[in-house]
C-alpha cells in the first residue's frame, strides 16, 4: 500500500491577513513552501469564500502584497467581490 504524498508545509507571509475597504473585507494569503527560498504566491479569499490566486509568483512577499494594494487602488476592492445583480451603464 502506497501514502498519498504529504502536503508540503507552508510559510506565510507576515504581510498576510484581513484586508477591509469600503465595508468588503478579504482575506490576504502571501505563503511559499516552509523553509525554502522560492518565490511567493498570492490567493485572495473573499466573504463569499471565492478564490482569487496569481497565476505568476512574486520574488518577495512585499512585491506580492504591493500587487494587491495596485490592483485595489486601480480597480476597487469590490473588483474581488464577483456580482451577478450589478450592472454596468
């Protein structure tokens, strides 16, 4: 009988954590493999727990949370919140 392979413990970033703007909260999630020196990967969950990963990692923690305050600030923080009522005129 074969294990299933382990999942690989993860580091996350200090940077990581609760994130709210205009009344929209999201959690902030910036980790890599624990012990190792590779790149980082970014996933924002939302109130409705939708997943929002990046598909291209970043060198630092800092540049990935510095995506994430450029995509806020270009888009609003309701541009992670997906709305089917909303409308566009």
């Amino acid at each position: 009988m074969t294990k299933p392979p382990k999942s690989p413990k993860l580091e996350h970033s200090e940077l990581s954590g609760e994130f709210t703007e205009d009344d929209i909260t999201v959690l902030v999630d910036i980790f890599r493999k624990a012990g190792s020196q590779e790149d980082w990967t970014m996933e924002v969950v939302t109130q409705n727990e939708d997943l929002i990963r990046w598909d291209e990692p970043f060198a630092t923690d800092r540049e990935a949370f510095d995506e994430f305050l450029a995509t806020i600030a270009r888009d609003g923080i309701a541009s992670f919140v997906e709305d089917d009522d909303v409308s566009v005129h």
